[in-house]
C-alpha cells in the first residue's frame, strides 16, 4: 500500500498507457455494425465502466475469485473477429448471449484449466513473456507513425513527437529519483500532449462533444439471444484468452516475485469470467489482461496490487463521466507510440531475464525458444499468411502471443516431459550421476 497521492498518480499512469487499447473493440464493433454515434458512446462508456470492474475483480478478489496480483483487465481483441461475423449474421443481443455463456464456461472450467499451470516451466514462461514483448512492440511502432489508417501516418511531424515522448520517458527514468523516476511513463505521456498541442496535433473538439454523465443501462440493445453456433464460436475465443492470460499471469508473478500456482491460476481464470458475464450484462465485451500494462510494472517496478486497483476506479469514473474520457482519447497515437517502446521493450527483457535461469546445455531448450518464437512472428512478418484458413484456426493462428504460447506448451510436452520436474533435473545421465552421489554419501552441496 502506497500512499493516495502516489496510487492515484501510478494508477492514472497505467489508464493511460492501456486507454487506447480499451476504446479500439467498441469502435471497431461500432463501425461493423454500422451503429449510430449515440450507441458507439455507450459502447465506450460501458467498457471503460466494466474494465474498472473487472480491474478490482482481478486485484482485490473476494473469496476464490480474482488473483490478487496488479492485473489491470481490458476488452480482448481476439474476440472481435467472431463478434463481428455473429453481429453481421445476426444482431447485438445475439453477440451478448454469447459472451455471457462463454463467461459462464470460462468461470466453470477454470479449475481445470489451471491444472495445466505444470505445462508451464520456467523454459517456457520464460518464452511466452519474451514472445509477447515482441507481438506487442509493433503496436507501439505503429502508434507512433500516428495510427493505422491516418494519412498522416509516418510523417516526420508524428515520428519526431514520438522520438520526444520516448526520450521524455527515457530521461525521467535515468535522472528522476523515487517517486519522479516511477512516474517516467506518464510524464512521458503528459509532457508529449502539451507538446503536441503546440504542433497542433492534439484535437479536443470530442470533449466538447461529451456528455457529463452517463449511466450504464443493462442490456440497453434488447435481452440476450442465445445461439449455438455463436456460443461455440465465443467458447472457442475464450479458451485462447485462457491460454494469454495464463502467461500474462505468470509474466506479472515473475516480475512482482509471487509464485503463480494452480490455486492462483484458477482464480485468475474465474475472475476473467466472471468479468465477461457482467460485460455481456452492460453492454460489453470478453475481458482478459493487458499484456502492455504487464511492461509498465517492469519499468516502473511499482508492484503494488492496489496501484492497479485504483486504476479500476479510475476506469469506472471515467465510465460514467464521458467528458473525463473524452480528455484521455485526445493524448495522440504517436506519444502514446513513443511510451510503448519502452514499455513493450520492457517485457521483452523480463522475458529474456526469466530465460536466463534456464539450462540450455545437453538438452532441447534452445530449439523450443527457437521455434515459439519464430511461429509467434508469422502474423506479424505476414497478416495475411492465415486468411485461407477456418475462421476458428485462424482465431488462434492469427494471434502471435497465442500460437507461440501453444507451440511452447507442446514443444515442452515433446522435448522434456510433463511438469517442472523433468525440465529442471536435466537428462537422464545428470540424473543418475545425482543418485549416484547421493548413493556414496557427498555432503549435499557437492551434487547441487
């Protein structure tokens, strides 16, 4: 527990750096189902309200619910394909009935599910945080071109207030002290807007736009339809947000040093659906965390559970105060671009960090790191290269972090056995040479 002042200020600095992500699934949805702006609002404001929600879900828990580690909780992109596809055949009620049931199986299933926390040894945790260090940094890239889709993308206007931003975050980090230093990636963000302002980038006419208030109205587009095929099909997008957030978890154990068990893995799971039951309630989405929210922990090595707890207040705030959002939305894609490669980058390391407490000598480890990781980079060398594929193939093969998490998990299974065990005591040969000075009687630190 941190004091107010600072929770308030650290929590802010992670809305930030999550914010865009959170808005991008209500519009994207919004502009495919040719909804008009009134309801595009809503949409936002019900997420950012159920974000927050499921942020203290997940932070603070209350009995097997929630993993109490700083897990800040946002929309998950793989479930925009198959939404889109359920709207376009059928409506929004139809789409929330099939979150609601995929969030009631995830809640059902997560304590078996967990039981896969044994697939994941060091080796592979190790690659599936590196892995989704690299699948998130051309966001970041991106972001700081000026966004996909803006004309202006790439211009020497957006790419140097993103080198700024950077350089911001960079500077805050080397020379500020405590607090100050902790605080590198929202000053960053702060500092960016202001300068953008005077470059005449930054747009403020939507706040102008916004409401005050705005309350969450339960099932505001008419009661759940419940359709098999749709249900599968969000069933499916919810096992591969399973198989993310396993990682994600363990990637934040890592980093705050709090070992991720079964126990702990199920009450992440039960949290995530839990949250996407109540997001099909408001007018929501499927719910997972934020994988970049994971590298701002890293950099500012603020651990604290209740830092990310206040982000979910902040979230609800912002939920029923669109005027509030509206403020955030104006901080431009290239200073929010400029921020994420050092938060981004940030995982990467912590991942390359966890791989270098494993052994790589007379075993298969380097070829399964290796591999995840080159089948991780094929969305993102090629977007295209799975658009012949089923729409449910290409739900996880079109996701980085989720196909190079899966081929880890199997290529462990392949190379070292199941579970800790067998990757940590090495080959055969090692093993007997242990029992075999055990069997002698050396002092025990001779064989370890």
């Amino acid at each position: 527990m941190v004091p107010l002042p600072q929770m308030f200020a650290y929590g802010l600095q992670h809305v930030l750096a999550m914010y865009a992500g959170a808005v991008a699934v209500p519009i994207i949805i919004a502009q495919a189902m040719h909804l008009p702006i009134e309801d595009l609002i809503r949409l936002i404001t019900a997420d950012l309200f159920t974000c927050g929600i499921a942020t203290l879900l997940q932070t603070l828990g209350f009995g097997y619910i929630g993993g109490r580690i700083p897990l800040i909780q946002g929309v998950t992109f793989a479930s925009v394909g198959p939404m889109i596809m359920i709207g376009t055949q059928h409506d929004m009620p139809t789409i929330y009935g099939a979150i609601i049931v995929a969030g009631l199986f995830t809640f059902l299933v997560a304590p078996f599910f967990s039981r896969l926390i044994r697939l994941f040894p060091p080796v592979v945790t190790g690659t599936i945080i590196t892995i989704i260090g690299i699948n998130l940094l051309p966001v970041a890239v991106n972001w700081m071109g000026g966004g996909i889709g803006n004309p202006e993308f790439g211009s020497i206007t957006n790419i140097a207030l993103g080198v700024a931003t950077f350089v911001i975050v960079v500077l805050t980090y080397r020379f500020g002290k405590g607090f100050i230093g902790n605080l590198a990636i929202l000053i960053g963000l702060i500092l960016g807007t202001v300068i953008a302002m005077f470059v005449g980038i930054t747009n403020f006419d939507e706040v102008g736009k916004a409401q005050w208030i705005s309350v969450v109205q339960p099932f505001y587009f008419g009661l759940p339809v419940f359709d098999v095929a749709s249900i599968i099909s969000m069933i499916i997008v919810m096992l591969v947000v399973m198989v993310e957030t396993t990682g994600d978890s363990i990637a934040v154990g890592e980093i705050v040093d709090k070992k991720i068990g079964q126990k702990e893995l199920a009450a992440v799971l039960r949290a995530d659906g839990l949250s996407t039951m109540i997001g099909g309630v408001l007018n929501s989405f499927p719910y997972t965390a934020f994988a970049q929210n994971v590298g701002l922990i890293a950099v500012t090595r603020v651990k604290s559970r209740f830092v990310v707890a206040m982000s979910g207040i902040i979230l609800i705030v912002l939920g029923l105060f669109p005027k509030l959002a509206a403020i955030v939305a104006s901080i431009p894609n290239a200073v929010l671009g400029g921020a994420g490669i050092a938060m981004f980058g940030m995982i990467c390391a912590s991942g390359i960090r966890s791989l270098g407490k494993v052994r790589f000598d007379n075993n298969y480890n380097l070829m399964l790191v290796a591999i995840s990781i080159g089948v991780s980079m094929i969305p993102l060398a090629a977007p295209h290269f799975y658009d012949q594929f089923p729409s449910g193939a290409q739900i996880i093969c079109k996701s980085g972090i989720t196909a190079g998490s899966i081929m880890a998990v199997i290529l462990n299974m392949l190379f070292n056995g199941f579970g800790y065990k067998t990757v940590n005591e090495g080959n055969a040969a090692a093993r007997k040479y242990r029992h075999f000075t055990r069997f002698k009687g050396y002092p025990k630190h001779f064989y370890q």
